[in-house]
C-alpha cells in the first residue's frame, strides 16, 4: 500500500530530507502506531527512513513519550561510543524536524516522528531457535546495563500504572463484580485461578514499596520482536520500540520476555495440551541477560528475576481474562472467546512456571 500523496508531501515538508523520493510504503507488524518506510536517492546512494504516526488513543503525551526517547537515546549513544560501538546502529536516532523537534503534528491532528532505517537486520515474530532468544536476552540486558546509571526518575510515565499489578487486581476484581455483559458464569474457574493468587499481585509491588528494589528505566515490552538482529552475523545490534521506556522493575523486563518467548504455543492457542514453559529457552535467556547485565543488577533483583516471569505471566492472564468480562474492549480480537484463549493460555504458563519451579531456580544459580 502506498501513503497517500497528502500525507507524504507534509512529512516531506517538515523535514530535511536527503535527495529525492523513490518510495514509501506500509512497514512492519506493529499493532499500536502506523509505520511507513521512505527511501530517498541521495547522489545515487540509497537512503532510508522509518516514519510512524503515533496513537494518541494509546499515548496521551506525546511530548512526555518523544522526551523520554530522546532522553534515553541520547544516553545510549555517549554510552555506545564511549564503548567503541557505533551508536548509528545500536539505538534509535530521532531525525529532528525543520524546526528542531523530535515530532511534527499534521494538518489532521496526527503526530509523527521520524527514525534513521537500521539497514541489513530483521527481527524475529517468532522464535526460531534458543540462539535467537539468547541474542534478545543480551540486547535487552545490555540495555539494561547501558541504563542503569540513568535517573528514572526523570522520565515520564508514558502508561500510568503499566505494571502495577497490585492496581490491576483491584481492577479485575471490580470487573468481576460488575459483570457487564454477563460472562461471569462462564469462566468462574479461571477466575477463581486468578483470585486465589492475590499474593503474586503483591509481592514485587511490596519489595519495591520496602525499598528491596529500585526503580529503573525499563523497556516494558520486551517480546523478541523488538530486538533488531543482524542478518549476516546473527548478532543482536539494536533494542526499538521505546514508546513504553519508562521508570519501573527490571525483573518485569526480564518476565515479559519469559512469559512470551518460553511458550511452546502461540499467545491465543485454544488447544492448551500445547502450551508449557520451554526450560531450554528459560535457561538461554537467563544466561544471555545476565552476561550483557555484567553485575548491573542487585543481589537482591537477581534473586527475584523468576517471580518477575511469574507476576509478568500472572498479570497477562488477569488482563485478558478482564477484557474478556467487559465484552472484549481493549484488545483487538479476531474471534469469539478470543481474550479467553488468551488469559487461559497464560493460566496455563503460570500453573507450568509453578511446576517447574525448583528447576527454574537451579536455572538461576548456574548464572548467578
């Protein structure tokens, strides 16, 4: 699909592009902001952009979400470079607009932004391999790492409350208790899972209250795909998406990639006989994020990086299962009994993780 003419002659408008150009074109598999790619003929070289409409019905402050960006960005740079990297591949580059800011609003209201192309990589929608999940464990422990003498503080909170999962059980329980379209009947077993764990809710939510962890930059959304790999060496180069940086806990960070990338099956899979918690990859990961970290982490973090898979698991399940009661209206949904495919999916993933518990933590003490 090509932009509409309109559309690219006000990109083109607000920015200083190099040359003339060729082409711009849907991009990706992103769900939450429209994404095109623009390649420009520069004196005969070939230079690309990402483009992408940010959604306000998602991110309420762009200046907040484009500030932490450039923030963050700015600080894995001087960090990259002082490391001997190159800090054009290995992070996000905002290309600033004609009046130097990191976004323009078009003639409809729309906010957009504009990224430097990362050339020569591709990134993974499914994992293929452990070596492909390890690569995604390095990148976003050495992103980790990179960050972790930032002040999260100073970011902002680009989705109030993401993974405050203390706030949303108090949320599904008022769910339960509204049963607006009158699925409650349905799914008491699997809500009665979920009410019986009120302690897995509360548990990182109270260490961090405790001051037992401290807050970080955080990536938040730390599925494989967000990581670029480079298609000749097979080397993880760069983490994306950084719409979701924003302070929180690294062992969250770590969760979500387990609770995605340690699943045999697809998130939705109605057949559950498909569905447990890969040892093999748990152990890749694990060792991939922990070598990228290097010591980064506190004694006390690393100890809690399993409960961080659980909660991340366990907090999945709660917010499918509560879209499911209010009549699927948050997550897009391609079938009846869509979200509950999901939140039972996730049930499953938490029941395995609990199986297996003492061969996860004989996972951690080899990499500790």
């Amino acid at each position: 699909m090509v932009v509409k003419d309109k559309i690219i002659k006000e990109i083109l408008d607000n920015y200083y592009f190099p040359g003339e150009l060729v082409q711009a074109e849907i991009y990706g598999s992103g769900h939450i902001n429209t994404t095109f790619a623009f390649e420009f003929n520069h004196g005969g070289k070939k230079e690309k952009f990402i483009g992408q409409k940010i959604n306000q019905t998602i991110f309420k402050d762009i200046d907040g979400l484009m500030g932490n960006i450039i923030h963050v960005t700015d600080h894995l740079r001087s960090k990259i470079r002082t490391e001997g990297g190159d800090p054009d591949r290995e992070t996000l580059t905002v290309l600033k607009t004609k009046e130097n800011k990191p976004y323009f609003i078009d003639s409809r209201g729309e906010p957009w932004r504009i990224y430097y192309f990362i050339d020569h990589c591709t990134s993974y929608d499914v994992i293929e391999s452990s070596e492909v999940f390890y690569q995604s464990a390095k990148a976003f422990g050495k992103f980790q790492k990179q960050l972790a003498d930032f002040p999260a503080h100073q970011l902002h909170e680009t989705i109030q409350d993401f993974h405050n999962t203390k706030k949303r059980y108090k949320a599904f329980k008022k769910v339960v208790e509204a049963d607006t379209v009158g699925r409650v009947k349905e799914v008491q077993e699997e809500i009665n899972f979920i009410l019986d764990r009120e302690h897995i809710a509360n548990e990182l939510i109270g260490y961090y209250d405790q001051g037992e962890i401290p807050l970080r930059v955080t990536h938040n959304d730390t599925k494989t795909n967000n990581v670029l790999i480079d298609r000749k060496t097979g080397q993880a180069v760069c983490v994306v998406d950084l719409d979701t940086v924003m302070p929180g806990l690294a062992v969250n960070d770590f969760g979500d990639s387990i609770r995605f990338g340690t699943n045999t099956a697809a998130e939705d899979e109605p057949d559950l006989s498909k569905v447990s918690c890969d040892l093999e990859r748990y152990d890749a990961f694990t060792k991939g994020f922990l070598e990228a970290l290097d010591g980064n982490l506190t004694e006390r973090e690393v100890d809690l990086l399993p409960l961080g898979a659980l909660t991340m698991t366990y907090e999945s399940a709660l917010r499918f299962l509560a879209d499911f009661l209010e009549g699927d209206v948050y997550f897009h949904i391609n079938r009846p009994h869509h979200n509950l495919d999901r939140a039972r999916t996730q049930i499953k993933m938490v029941q395995e993780m609990e199986t297996k518990w003492e061969q996860i933590q004989a996972i951690m003490e080899k990499y500790k």
